[in-house]
C-alpha cells in the first residue's frame, strides 16, 4: 500500500525517533508498504517518520541509481532498524540531495563519504558494515532523519533563508508532489 508522506512542518520530522523490538506489530507489512511507497514517489531511501511512524526503521535501494543514471553506483538494497551510526570518515563532498518530505528543493550537502554503521535487518540478524559513497549518503541522510535532522539543516544559514517563502508553500500543502502527502493542518 502507499502511504502519504509526510512534509515538512510535521512535528514527527524533528522528533528522534525511538527504537522497536522484533514484536513491532505488522514489521514486515510496514517494510513492504515503505518500499512501495518509495518507488512511488521516485525516492531511493525513505525513513519511517516520513510516514508518521516514530521509530528508528529506514530503508534504501540505491540499485535504481544504476538502473536511472545508467552508471555503476554498487547500488545496494537494505532495511535498517534501530541503526546506530559509529563511525564518519573521508574528505568532506558535496553532493546534490533532496528529500520526499520537502518536493522540489534540492541542494549541495556535504557530508563524509565512508560510515560504518551497526544495525538490524529485517529478519533481526545484527550487521556492523561500512558503507562508501553514494550509499553512505542515503544512509547518513535516512539516519538523520530518525535523529529528528533534515537536509535542509546542514544548508548554509544564506541558501537556508533563500528557501523560506517555499519550505512555507510545502508546509501549507501549496505545492503538487507527484505522490500523496501528508500537509500541516491549517
């Protein structure tokens, strides 16, 4: 089932989320209608408070890079539960992002290109892995969004004030997404 995202201005986006134990009710439901979802909305990561869910469950498929931009990403299919980001390292890049929770603004974000993170997947068999490059990216950027961070946050203060009149227009629900969302109520 597809599920409405939810956009920015919903409380839940800023809320750290918190962590869940195999006896999480419809886990694997859950899982499949994030994926869907997901695909739906042309994303290739998608985090559990986007769909107003306050738990430390996210998940990517960055293959679809490779399917899209026609290039080798080492695209990788995973969900995450209760991850834990241990380690950042590398020379700072900046890359182009977005997020399904704030449609049509993207920005230059610079962030670590190697992580390793701990984490359980879904059939509850614990992992520590490192992650490099466009990977690493989704999953800092999905694992900040279970801290209760959005991308939009580690904009410089001048691009970030540039944004305001339109992060305001998708906080009033003043924008098509291409896919259901979820607006602040007036």
């Amino acid at each position: 089932m597809i599920l409405p995202i939810y956009a920015y201005g919903q409380s839940i986006l800023r809320k750290k989320a918190l962590p869940i134990d195999p006896d999480y009710k419809d886990l694997k439901g859950l899982i499949d209608d994030m994926f869907q979802t997901m695909y739906s909305a042309r994303g290739v990561g998608l985090a559990a408070p986007q769909i107003g869910r306050d738990i430390r469950l996210f998940i990517m498929d960055t293959l679809q890079l490779e399917k899209t931009e026609r290039k080798t990403v080492g695209g990788t299919k995973k969900v995450f539960i209760n991850a834990e980001l241990l380690d950042e390292t590398g020379e700072p890049w900046l890359y182009e992002e977005g997020c399904l929770s704030i449609p049509d603004i993207h920005a230059e974000i610079e962030r670590l290109p190697v992580i390793q993170v701990r984490y359980v997947d879904q059939d509850w068999k614990e992992h520590t892995e490192t992650f490099e490059g466009l990977n690493a990216r989704v999953i800092q950027h999905e694992y900040d969004h279970i801290e209760g961070i959005l991308f939009i946050d580690h904009m410089k203060p001048l691009k970030r004030r540039m944004i305001n009149r339109r992060l305001e227009k998708i906080k009033k629900g003043d924008i098509d997404a291409g896919h259901p969302m979820r607006f602040v109520s007036p």
